[in-house]
C-alpha cells in the first residue's frame, strides 16, 4: 500500500508534536516531586527548633530558582535527589519522604562523610552551604537565637568604644 505526501506529513507532525511535548510534560512532572524531596532533605540539614526550618522558610524554593539559572546546579540536585531516593529504596522504604527521621539524619551523614568528588558529597556540601546562606538572611531566622537581634548595618555598632558585653 502506498503512503501519500499529505499521510506521511500527517505522521510527521504528530510525531514531531509528541517529541517535542512529552518531555515537556515528563519535567513537569519530576518538578513536584524534585520539590518536595529537597525540602525535607533542607529540614534534616537545619531542622525548626526555636527558629523556623529551612523548608517552612522557603529555602528550597531559592535552592530551585538558582538551579533554574545554573544547569549544573540543577544537574547536582535531581541527581542528588535521586541519590537520596535509592538510599531510601536499599533501606527498604519507597522513596526519601517515606523514612522517619532516624534514617533521613543516617543518609545525611553518610553524605557529609563522602568527599566532594561523589556525588552524595557534592550534593551535601553545595545543598548545605547555599541552604545556610539562604537562611540566615530571612529575619525569620534570627528570632529564636539569643541576644541576636539582627545585623549591625547599615547604623553599625554604636557602642562600639565599650568592652564587649558592657
């Protein structure tokens, strides 16, 4: 049987549609669940104690938005997020949101003892240090740190012709 032009361009542009709309929504998809993984990583790496946790202030959404600008970044942390997802699988639970937080604090420090040239140690260091500055210039930080009442700038110390603590 033979196939027509306006046939074969018919199956063309389908094709070429769902090529170009399947991975599309296929990252869509991942979005969510690359989200709500990050966070409860970010809530292991700095808990709420008497100061909000890095998820209740957003930090992860930061995390996500510098990830959107730098490739790279985002590369390290789906395949970190993934990374933490089979640990969680090899403990015998579905994925990272599923263990308790025994087990969440084990895969962390089996990641902060990994050296930077792995990946579980890459993403550790980068999701720690950035999720640290992302945090603690929210003011929402600072209320539950004693004696702290936010940065000395822009008036600077006044007092500062005194001994400390005087």
């Amino acid at each position: 049987m033979a196939v027509t032009r306006r046939q074969l361009f018919k199956h063309c542009l389908t094709t070429g549609l769902l090529a170009w709309l399947l991975p599309a929504r296929a990252g869509q998809q991942q979005a969510p669940v690359l989200d709500v993984t990050l966070r409860a990583w970010l809530d292991v790496l700095i808990p709420a104690d008497e100061t909000p946790g890095a998820g209740q202030l957003g930090v992860d959404r930061d995390l996500l938005k510098k990830a959107r600008k730098d490739d790279d970044y985002g590369q390290v942390l789906a395949r970190g997020v993934a990374w933490l997802d089979r640990q969680a699988r090899d403990l015998g639970d579905k994925d990272f949101l599923a263990l308790d937080d025994g087990a969440r604090e084990s895969i962390a420090s089996r990641a902060a003892a990994a050296g930077t040239e792995s990946l579980e140690g890459l993403f550790f260091q980068l999701t720690r240090v950035d999720a640290l500055r992302y945090y603690y210039i929210r003011p929402e930080a600072w209320h539950g740190l004693p004696g702290y009442h936010g940065p000395p700038q822009p008036l600077g110390y006044l007092d500062y012709q005194r001994p400390p603590g005087k």
